[in-house]
C-alpha cells in the first residue's frame, strides 16, 4: 500500500562525487539544497522530540504513557504488513511516545507478551477495532490484568467516529465512488458497509452508528451487513437495496486491514469494492485521538507532540 517513490530529477548526484556527465550545475545545487533540507527536518524533529521531554523551568516532564496498539491478527500477511505500516505512522506523528503492537491472536507479537515486555509505568491499550464486542470486552482486559506491573488503562475502540467515516470515504472514491452525481444517479446509487460481525449486541449498534454517519456524508442509503456472526449478510443487503430501486451498489469494506472476510465481502460487490481502512492517515490521527482521550480520563500527565491528532 505504500507508494513507489520517483526521482524528482534525470540525473543523480552523490555529495563529494563528479558531477554526472550532461548535469546542469543548477540541479546539481537543487539536489543538495534537497539533501540539507532533509537532514535538517530531522534534526528539528528530534530535537523537538528531546525538548518535549523538559519543561520551562529545566526540570524533565514526566514519560507519556505508552501506547500499546491491539490488533486481531490474521493468518493473511497483508494484514500485519498494514498494521505495521499503521503503527510506524502513528510514530511519525508523536515521535516522542513509545508505541508497541500486540496481537489478540494469530500474530506475533501477542498482546500477553508486548504487556510483560513494557517497563512498570503507565500504558494506554488502543484497540484497532471498529466497536464494542468480546474482544474489547474481555480479551484486552484479561491480559492487562495479567500484567500487575503496568497501570494500564485501555481506550474506546476505534468506531464509531467521523475520521473512521472520512476514511471510508476515501476509500469508496479511490474504488470509483463519484463525487458529484446527478440526482438520478444518487437516487439509483447504495452502500453496503460491510463488517465483521459479532454476537454482542453493542457491536452491531456501532456498526449501524456509523452506516448512519456515512449515509449522511454519501447522501445515499447504507446498509450494515455482516460476514459471520450476524445478519444481515453483504448478498443480502445488496437484495434489499436492489429491491429499494437501488441498482449501483457499492460496498465500503468496514475492516480495518485486508484479510479473508473482507475479501469475501468484496467478492459480493455487484459494482464497485473499496478496499479496507488500513493505514490511512486519518487512522493513524483516530488512533492517537482515542490514546489522548484515555489519558485526559485517567489524569495522567502528558505532553502532546507538535503534531495534533
């Protein structure tokens, strides 16, 4: 998912090497402004990181809790190749926290193990996951009471909220999804937000939060549907919209990495599939969002990065 970088320029140039045959002195120069240019963007990153430790008076600020993210895990190795790709961005937007990745299961690390690995401090579990079920309910709190050493506290699932319903946006357009319609158009036009699925009634009232959230924003009608678990299932809601007059049906795929369900869920896609949540950046913004969220609640001290959530 990541982009292939391109060189700016036809020709490259190595400091203290010859000038490439047929160079233009000028973009020689370009080239090593660009060089300075990026390595002093770091060194104010990390001095900004350093100086967000100490406080006006001299004296060092306390440690941020660490921010431990808290995936499923999945047989499929795109989806740990996403959250990594997740977690190394909400990195780059607090570079000063410390920021671990756990697994519930299938993955490595596993939740139990990255706990026992953190010093004796404070620590704020996020969950990437889209609602309220089992896992939140009980996996997570099992294991951070498995680990005396840490005060821990763990944040809201990820969903419902409006940055989860901009990314599924986003994800719809770059699928095909038009921005501007004619009426008929919209009209002929629904969406299948396609989850998971769960047996504990809170997830579902999520799930339907944020149809309703992304119906508001499209302008058009969504219908949760579910692939295990629960029902409706995608094939469906895509009847019951068809049956609504709604003959463009696209699916917006409510997961948060790429995996097996919601390759099945876009497989049943009778237009367009947009793919999963994945690293996008308002995820990795949603993701520090719910961190500074539990920690204002459990009134620990901390310094927020130059960068907002």
């Amino acid at each position: 998912m990541t982009a292939s970088n391109t060189p700016r320029d036809e020709f490259t140039y190595r400091p203290g090497g010859p000038p490439p045959r047929g160079a233009h002195p000028e973009s020689l120069l370009d080239g090593h402004l660009d060089s300075t240019a990026q390595l002093m963007n770091r060194i104010t990153s990390q001095l900004g990181s350093q100086l967000s430790l100490v406080s006006l008076n001299g004296t060092r600020r306390p440690a941020p809790p660490a921010l431990v993210l808290v995936a499923h895990g999945s047989r499929d190795p795109r989806t740990l190749a996403t959250v990594r790709t997740l977690v190394e961005r909400v990195r780059e937007l607090r570079p000063q926290l410390p920021v671990r990745l756990g697994h519930i299961e299938l993955n490595e690390p596993l939740l139990p193990d990255t706990l026992a690995a953190l010093p004796a401090g404070d620590a704020v579990l996020v969950p990437l996951l889209l609602g309220r079920g089992y896992h939140v309910k009980q996996d997570i709190p099992e294991a951070v009471a498995a680990a005396p050493h840490l005060r821990a506290r763990v944040a809201a699932p990820l969903g419902p909220h409006p940055l989860l319903v901009e990314t599924l946006y986003a994800r719809l357009v770059e699928a095909g999804w038009r921005t501007r319609t004619s009426e008929a158009a919209r009209r002929a036009s629904g969406v299948v937000l396609a989850a998971a699925g769960s047996r504990d009634p809170d997830s579902a009232v999520d799930t339907r939060r944020t149809a309703h959230l992304l119906a508001e924003r499209l302008g058009v009608p969504v219908v949760p549907a579910y692939a295990s678990a629960a029902s409706p299932t995608v094939q469906a809601a895509v009847r019951a919209l068809t049956a609504r007059g709604r003959h463009r049906i696209a699916v917006a795929s409510y997961f948060t990495a790429p995996g097996r369900f919601a390759t099945q869920c876009a497989e049943a896609a009778p237009w367009i599939a947009a793919a999963p949540l994945g690293d996008h950046p308002a995820m990795a913004r949603l993701v520090l969002h719910r961190y500074d969220q539990a920690v204002a609640a459990s009134g620990t001290v901390t310094e927020r990065a130059l960068t907002p959530a």
